[in-house]
C-alpha cells in the first residue's frame, strides 16, 4: 500500500504526519487489497478538512470531512473509511444475482 500526505496552506508537524501513518496503516484490516491512499490536510478560514482518496481495485473510495481540528476532522474521515471499505468488501464477498446458471 502506498501512501501519500499532504498539506495545504499549513507545514505539516512531524507528530500529525505520525499519527495520520498509524491510523492509516489499520485500514488493512479492513481491507487488505488497497493499492494507493492519499490523505489531503487542509485549512480554509477557519475550518479545516481531511480528505482521503482510498484506490482499490477497479473502484477509488473518496472522504472528504470538514471541523473545527484538523485532527477531530481526520479522525472523523477515518471512521467513514473503515465503514466504507467494510461495506466495499462485503459487497464483493457476495455472489451475483445477474449470474447465468447453465443445465
């Protein structure tokens, strides 16, 4: 899994660039063939936001999460992810009922 930080419009601090590290690397537990990950930080005015770009195969899972902190923002993106990519995987796990069974 590859990943990918970056900030806009503020320096990211090395304890942030941490932290996003560790939790984004638990996101295979969830799902174990993600290809790439791109985590976008940023400030506007006052808000700030988190937006996750998740590359699976054949499909890319987008967050984006806005708050007051810029980690209340990602924490908040993360819990989104992990529901996501649950529901991603269960969908797979499923048979299609579109399926042509031949006799």
């Amino acid at each position: 899994m590859n990943l990918t930080i970056t900030a806009r419009h503020f320096k990211l601090q090395d304890d942030l660039k941490a932290y996003v590290e560790e939790k984004v690397r638990k996101l295979d537990r969830y799902y174990e063939n993600i290809l790439d990950i791109d985590v976008v930080l940023g400030w506007e005015k006052l808000n700030r936001y988190t937006e996750l770009r998740i590359n699976v195969f054949s499909k890319q899972i987008v967050i984006k999460e806005t708050s007051d902190e810029i980690r209340k923002s990602f924490d908040v993106a993360m819990d989104r992810a992990e529901r996501q990519l649950k529901r991603y995987k269960e969908k797979l796990k499923k048979p299609s009922k579109n399926k042509i069974l031949s006799v």
